[in-house]
C-alpha cells in the first residue's frame, strides 16, 4: 500500500468518528438536499433533460478532436490566444512566462477547481507572486492554509462560528460576527486587490465550440471583478469542458445550478469572447485560454470509462454519498473528491498512487441516481477496481488471499474443510483490522448449507 492510500486510511478513520465535523457537514448537506429537491422539483421532464446533456457530452468526448479547434479558430478571430498545455508543468510554466512579460507582481483569482489541480497558487508563490483568492469559500480556506473542502462549497467543513473566529484572529472583526457582517468584511479587503491586480485569472465552466466563448457561473461577482479590472485575464480549462453551442447553455446553465445549489440559475453567468474589443468600455487588453489536458486523454482512451469526462462539475454526487458525508473532503487528497474524484483521479494522476480512491465507496449508487448528466459513476468505479488488478498493482497478500478464496469457493469440498468455529478464528485473525475497528466480524455458522441439507434429507443418520 502507497503512502497515499496509507494517509487517506489513517484520515478517513479519525474523520469519520469526528463528531464536530459529522454535525457541520449533516446540517450544512441538510440545507443543501431541502434546496436542491425545490429546485428540481421545477423542471418539468428531469430524466429526459439528463438524457439530453448525456448525449450532448457523448457527442463531444467522440468529436473532441473537432470541437476544440473550432473553439480556438472563432476565439483567435477576437483576439484572443489560445495555449494548449499537456500537463500542470507545462500550464504553470505558460502563465509565469505571461506574468513575466507584463512583470505582474500581484494575481486575483477567481474560483478555479483546475488552478487547484495543477496547484497554481503554490507555483506562483514559489516565484514570489502573489495570488489571492476572490471567492469567499477559497478566500477562507487560503487564509487557513488549507486546500477546498467541496467542489462547490470549498469551506462547507467549516460553522460560521469558526469562521468568525478565523476573522477575528487575521483582522479583528467580533467574534459574535454575522455571516452578513463577514461577507461585508471579507468584501472590504478584497475590494482593493482587484484595482491593484496585474492579472485576473479564471477557470471556466464551459467552452463554447460555435462562438469560441468560455462561460462562467458564479454567486459573488467576483469572476467578473477578476476579468473586468486587471489588463490581463488567464482562463485555465480542462479541455474536456467544450460543448457544441451556445445554444447548449440553454440546458447547462440550470442543470448545473440546480443540481449545485437549488438555485433556477446562479447569480452572475457570464460569456467571455476574447479581450476588449474597440468601442466596449471594460474588459482585458490581452485574453489568454490555457487548454489543459493534464491525463485527460488518458481517460478518453478508456472507452468504458471516458463518460467520466461528462462531468459538469456540480458537486451533486459529492453531497449524495454516504463515504463522502462520514470521510469529508480533505481525506481523498486530491482537488476532485468524492465520487466524481474516485472515478476520474486514478486516471489523471496515476492508478498506482490513487486506486484506492475507487474502494472507497459502498457501490450504493447513489451518486449514478443523482448526476445531471447521467454518468453510470458506480460502474467506473468498478471498472478503476478492474483496472487495478488487470495492471498487477494490487499487492501479493491481496492476489494470495483472492486465488485462496476463489479456490474453495470453486470447490464445495474445500469450502467446507473447516468447521465455522475454525473460520470465524481465520476471518477474526486475517481481517480485525482491515475490517476496522468499530465493527463487529461477520459470524460463520458452525454447520455449512450442505451439512444442514444432508442432515434434512437423511436424519436417521445423525
């Protein structure tokens, strides 16, 4: 076992039996499963709306090598530059290399889960610039240290009691703080930085193949701050985020944010086309689209699996899982947790260092039930299981014990050898810790199926 399984072991076993963290997660997914089930409740036809994003995406990921140019073709034609990167290491190095140039020395960022993956704040600050984040949950989480707790709400693990705390600590504000006083707070101290910025950077939620436009849903306002102030503005995408056209929104646009946040549709949508254009009175001077692929490729590769691409990035399956609500965000270790993360990490950063991300999980299929866009998630993770074994990187104690178990059970003369005493010592010995500490060992019966069926059918012989 790596040392990341071993971590995210150790994690998810002093998580899951952490009272204070179970009683904010509960009321806080509490909160969002009440309205989430008002905001589906009001489209008319659910399942077909997942049937249509479904084959949307289906048609992408089989025509991806078409879809991007086109993107980059309409985009190019305003002005806009578009810069393909195949891993974190070559993005990373793209954006220093433009920060140079204008010698930027301060970055405002809006919500990014990419910018997370190719850990962008880290590399910018070991290049002595500085990043901030403008979105209030990963405003809260940087002053923390720590890295985004949820796709969509990267501070859910905290109460508002520990963030006022973190406030009162950092800038003084009361300790008895309201969120609306916080929020007023945190605006006041970002409200500056925008001005001062040299560049504004992005992630997108979607790529728009037909206009070459990325889109961009928000709450807050602050992607729009972020691309309005500075003269720069870098948008960091997974290129698996392409749809055919803008007239797709038309779906996306609320099933994304029902299904993140109950909402009809979030606050602030924006369509950002390229940099300012003669006559407009705001916008960037310059407009640059990092197009990431990072291991996603590989993932394409995989047919039975590449559905995982699909992804809109809504959070839904996270707040549906029992794993996730008992483990958090933090244990997986990586910046996409959860179901989606289990299904899609392995491939983007390694199946021998994240396969045991794809165990972690009851197989209820609860997360399959709830996604937009229907992805068989449940499956991928078994098909991850698959894969894992396929590539030998199980270790021999776990091939052992399988070709051992798959022997007797081929093998109705081996399987009842022992007596059920014997066997619940075997399975207490082999499995109290694996199995874990707080459960009770499933119990063997003393007589086996066959022993009961031949003392039935010839009880004079006992």
């Amino acid at each position: 076992m790596g040392t990341v399984a071993e971590e995210f072991l150790t994690d998810a076993d002093n998580k899951a039996f952490d009272i204070d963290h179970r009683r904010i997660i509960n009321y806080n997914i509490g909160k969002y499963d009440a309205a989430v089930t008002n905001g589906l409740s009001r489209i008319i036809n659910l399942d077909n709306a997942k049937r249509r994003g479904h084959v949307i995406k289906w048609k992408v990921m089989e025509n991806l090598d078409k879809f991007l140019p086109e993107f980059e073709a309409n985009f190019q034609k305003r002005g806009g530059k578009v810069i393909w990167a195949n891993d974190a290491a070559e993005a990373n190095r793209e954006i220093l290399s433009i920060l140079k140039r204008v010698n930027a020395k301060a970055i405002i960022k809006s919500k990014s889960m990419v910018t997370e993956e190719i850990h962008l704040n880290e590399f910018l600050e070991s290049n002595h610039i500085e990043s901030l984040e403008s979105d209030l949950g990963e405003y809260i989480v940087q002053l923390l240290g720590q890295k985004p707790y949820h796709i969509v709400t990267p501070a859910m693990h905290l109460s508002k009691e520990d963030i006022a705390k973190l406030f009162h600590e950092r800038f003084g504000s009361p300790l008895d703080a309201t969120p609306e006083q916080l929020t007023l707070k945190a605006r006041e101290l970002l409200r500056e930085k925008y001005l001062q910025a040299d560049v504004g950077i992005t992630g997108a939620n979607f790529i728009i193949a037909d206009s070459g436009s990325i889109a961009i849903s928000e709450n807050e306002g602050n992607a729009r701050l972020t691309t309005t102030f500075p003269k720069i503005h870098i948008a960091v995408v997974g290129i698996e985020k392409v749809i055919p056209s803008m007239a797709d929104l038309d779906l996306f646009w609320p099933m994304l944010a029902t299904h993140g946040t109950g909402q009809n549709l979030t606050v602030y949508n924006s369509i950002f086309s390229g940099p300012r254009q003669p006559g407009e009175t705001d916008g960037p001077e310059e407009m640059y689209v990092i197009l990431l692929d990072n291991g996603r490729t590989n993932l394409l590769a995989q047919k039975d699996q590449r559905q995982g691409l699909y992804c809109i990035r809504c959070g839904a399956c996270l707040n549906a899982c029992p794993v996730y609500k008992n483990i958090g965000g933090h244990t997986y270790n990586t910046p996409y947790s959860g179901p989606i993360g289990s299904i899609i990490t392995p491939h983007l950063a390694g199946m021998d260092k994240f396969k045991h991300l794809s165990y972690a999980s009851s197989l209820c299929g609860k997360c399959t039930e709830v996604c937009p866009v229907k992805i068989d998630i449940h499956k991928m993770l078994l098909l991850n299981r698959r894969d894992a074994v396929d590539q030998k990187l199980i270790g021999w104690k776990e091939r052992f014990g399988w070709a051992m178990w798959k022997k007797g059970m081929m093998s109705r003369k081996l399987e009842d050898f022992f007596s059920g005493t014997t066997k619940n010592r075997l399975i207490k010995k082999l499995f109290k810790m694996s199995w874990g500490r707080f459960r009770g060992m499933p119990k063997v019966a003393e007589k086996s199926f066959t022993q009961l069926w031949q003392e039935q059918q010839h009880p004079d012989k006992n």
